[in-house]
C-alpha cells in the first residue's frame, strides 16, 4: 500500500493545480458528505499521523519586485509522544515540540519566538504551518465536499479565539490539500498550497509549498531539495539544552 508523508504540514500541505500532474492519474468520483462518524475518525487519523524524516529546503518571497531567498533544513518527527521540529538557517537554529502548546526555542536566548511567527524574516513561512496545530483546537465541524486544485475534497472548518481555518482533505491520498485562515470575523488572510509532489522510495513526498498572503498577495515558495525518509532521528538533534552546538548529520538525502 502506498504510504504518505504529511508534514504541514509540513507542512505540511500547501497545493495547487500541479498536484493532479504530480500525482497518479485517477478517476474522479464526486464524493458523498462524510457523517458524523467519519468526521471524527478522519480527524482523529490526521492526529495521529506518523512522520519521521529530514529535509534540506530554499524558501523565497517575491515582494516589491525583489526576490528574498533563504536555505535551510529541517528535522521532524511525529509520533504518539508527540510533534519535535528542528529549523536550521546556518547558524541560527529553532526547536519546537509541536502540539499542544506549540512551544517554540531559538539557539538566540533573546529571541522570543511564537507559533504565528514567520520562520525567517521577509518570509510567510510560519512555524503554525508546519506544526498545524489547528488540528489540536477542541471546535471543529465538517462542512461540505468541494473541488479544489482539481481534486475532490472534504472541507473542515477549526476554530479557536480569534482564528478560523478551514482545510480541504483529499481521502483517496490522505493528505490535506490546502488551508486558508481566516480572522475571527470571516476575513481570508491568508491560503498556504501544496505545488508539487514526487515519489521519493515508493513514497509521494511533497516537493514544494506556497503560503499567499491575501491582502497583499505577497507569496512565499518552500522547495524541497534533498529529503531524507525511512531513517531514525537521532534523539540528541532535539535536546533544548544542546541548541545550537553544532552535530554530525549521517542521514542518507536524496535529491529531488
């Protein structure tokens, strides 16, 4: 059976159009609404996914005409202990351990950094598209099947104080397709897209992500450039105390 990856969500997901080039060819047969039971069990699958694997990544924002580009790598694991996310831009490294409370160290001690935050500067990337800790919010509701990016969904809505986001599910693959976030007040902020997949050891990996800041219609791409999947995560690259120290990475990437 073929088997996924969903990191943003990692990321994991941004998407568009391309998916349906990116992925197998199949037929499209409307889907029926979901009822309340296969709500509740496709949620509690999303929870429960399991994830391990490593990645080395470009980020660029287009704004004003200029071009901001930005390499960095990521280490992620998922599992029923929990989410533990690692960033790394050169010298500067970030360590969350996900859900519940999203919880976010710099190897800077004066950073204070929270999970609506960007990952880096002049980037939309932020540390809550990874870690989607929108799945952790107690209010959610199913909504109705939709079309999006070419593909027959399930649309779910989340909501918490202040926030709405609502995420198009496709159930044939898995993965979750798109997730727009809104403001308390049905306001569209902003869509974060998946773009591109490829299949990396018998496994559909994502390529590349988009985040679109509505209002200004600034965009950010991430592309995935190396990935390493199938491999243990040494426990010791998500110590808090040992941010920042430099550590020896064995993993074997293959380029995408």
């Amino acid at each position: 059976m073929m088997k996924w990856i969903r990191l943003f969500a990692i990321f994991l997901n941004c998407f568009a159009a391309v998916f349906c080039n990116a992925a197998p060819a199949l037929r499209h047969k409307k889907l029926l609404p979901l009822d309340p039971k296969a709500v509740n069990e496709t949620i509690k699958e999303l929870k429960q996914t399991r994830v391990e694997c490593a990645l080395g990544f470009g980020l660029s924002t287009k704004k004003d005409r200029k071009t901001e580009t930005k390499e960095g790598r990521c280490y992620f694991r998922k599992n029923s202990d929990g989410a533990y996310l690692l960033l790394k831009f050169g010298d500067q490294v970030f360590l969350s351990f996900g859900p519940p409370n999203g919880e976010i160290f710099c190897s800077d001690p004066s950073k204070k950094i929270t999970p609506n935050d960007p990952v880096q500067s002049d980037h939309l990337l932020c540390f809550s598209d990874i870690l989607m800790l929108f799945l952790e919010w107690d209010s959610y509701e199913y909504l109705h099947p939709e079309r999006v990016q070419g593909r027959n969904t399930h649309i779910f809505r989340f909501k918490t104080t202040g926030q709405v986001v609502e995420i198009a599910y496709d159930p044939v693959y898995g993965i979750i397709l798109q997730v727009k976030y809104f403001d308390e007040k049905g306001k569209l902020l902003r869509i974060f897209n998946l773009l591109d997949l490829k299949k990396v050891q018998d496994t559909w990996f994502i390529k590349s992500i988009e985040v679109r800041d509505v209002p200004s219609n600034v965009t950010t791409q991430l592309m995935v450039k190396e990935v390493a999947l199938e491999q243990p995560i040494p426990t010791d690259i998500f110590d808090k105390n040992a941010l920042g120290k430099p550590f020896v990475d064995r993993l074997v990437y293959t380029s995408l």
